[in-house]
C-alpha cells in the first residue's frame, strides 16, 4: 500500500508542477471548461497517470524494460489523443508529450521503483 501511495503522490505533485509551471502560464492548451472543474479533470490528473504508473511499476522487470516502456508510451500517447478527440483537451499537439512520456518510463520510474524498494 505504501508503494501505491509514494507513486500516486509523486505522480501528483509532478503533474500539479507541469500544469502550474508550464502549462497555464504559456496557455499550452485548456482543460474542459475553465469555469469550473469536475470528474474529467480529476480523472484525468489524478487517477489515470496514477494507475499507469502503477501498473506499469507492478509489470516493469529489467530484462524486458523496453518493451514496457513502449508499450506504455505507446498507451499514454493513445489516452492523450482520445482527450484531445472529445474535447477534453484543447490547443494541444500530443506528440508534444511524447519526449515526457518517454523519460518517465524509460528512466523516472524505473528509478523510482529502485528507490522505493531501497527504502
């Protein structure tokens, strides 16, 4: 339990960082409508990065690491695409978060997991 805790809350803070640092400042794309928020944004920030993560920290093993980590980009650039397509997420190019999506599961998270289970 403690290990889905420390990869949701880091998975969060990362994500608060990214929107508040970058995102709204540059206006890179809007979420929904600014108005107000609800369940889509929830879910989109704090539930579905979270369960990837986990799950993939749950099947990551070195000795297959490159298959994970283009399987899951792979499925991240997916769910990213199908936001934009129902108009979740606007004024937003997904391939912009290729190069982010690759860093995570390539050398975040397995770092992570290191880090984790030193601990």
């Amino acid at each position: 339990m403690s290990n889905f805790v420390h990869s949701y809350t880091s998975e969060s803070v990362h994500i608060c960082v990214d929107i508040y640092t970058i995102a709204v400042p540059f206006n890179l794309f809007d979420i929904g409508n600014p108005q107000k928020e609800g369940i889509p944004e929830i879910t989109l920030f704090g539930i579905i990065p979270s369960c990837l993560s986990v799950i993939y920290l749950n099947l990551y093993k070195e000795d297959k690491k490159w298959y994970w980590v283009t399987l899951f980009v792979i499925l991240s650039l997916i769910l990213e695409w199908l936001t934009t397509k129902v108009g979740l997420m606007k004024h937003w190019n997904t391939w912009w978060s290729f190069p982010i999506h690759f860093l995570a599961y390539a050398f975040y998270l397995p770092w992570h997991l290191k880090f984790i289970r030193k601990n």
